[in-house]
C-alpha cells in the first residue's frame, strides 16, 4: 500500500480561516496505476483528544513531484494539526496506507491595526 512515512507536509496560512498544505506524493506508485491512488487531508484540534477528521481528497498525479490542497473554515485562535493520508481504491474500498507525520498551525484573526 502507498506510504507516506517521514513525509513532512508544509502548511501555510492562506487567510484568517484557511490553510494549503502541500505533500511530496509516494514516487513509488507506477504511473499505469496511478488512477487507483489518492490522498486525504486531515485535520484536528490540537487540544482534542479524538481521531483526524477526513478533510478534502484528491487523486496521485504522477506528473507532478507535490500536490497542494486548500481547506477552510477554521476558527481563529485555534491550533490544529494537519496530516496526508495515502490510499489505493479496490472495488470502491479505500485501503489506508501509512499516514505523512503531523504538523501544527495555529489561526489568528489578522490585526489591521498600526503598531504605535
């Protein structure tokens, strides 16, 4: 199955309430395959204590070395964790591979405030 172990996503601030996060895809996946492959992006509270929630979905691109997804409607002043997630489609089943590592960003409401 497609890994993603030791992959280190960087996540950028888009807005106030989004983030992209960008990903070096598995080079192991033969480009005949590639179809049958994909990533989820996920995401959660840094304070909570639950799973990843599923965010957005895109499929491997084998002509390209990274892919960038952006997702929105985040809550300022909250640090949440974003981590890519491989898979590979059989027959309409998702089978999970190893998760990229986590990394943390925190949102802030843009201050248009001069400093004195």
């Amino acid at each position: 199955s497609a890994s993603l172990l030791g992959i280190q996503p960087s996540v950028d601030l888009v807005d106030d309430s989004s983030v992209s996060v960008t990903w070096t895809q598995d080079s192991r996946i033969p480009d005949n395959l590639a179809q049958y492959y994909g990533y989820t992006v996920q995401y959660k509270q840094e304070s909570s204590a639950g799973d990843f929630i599923d965010g957005p979905s895109v499929e491997h691109d084998p002509s390209k070395d990274a892919l960038t997804v952006v997702i929105g409607n985040f809550k300022p002043y909250q640090q949440n964790q974003f981590r890519v997630l491989p898979f590979r489609t059989m027959n309409d089943v998702k089978d999970y591979g190893q998760p990229s590592e986590s990394v943390s960003e925190e949102f802030y409401k843009q201050c248009s405030l001069g400093k004195n």
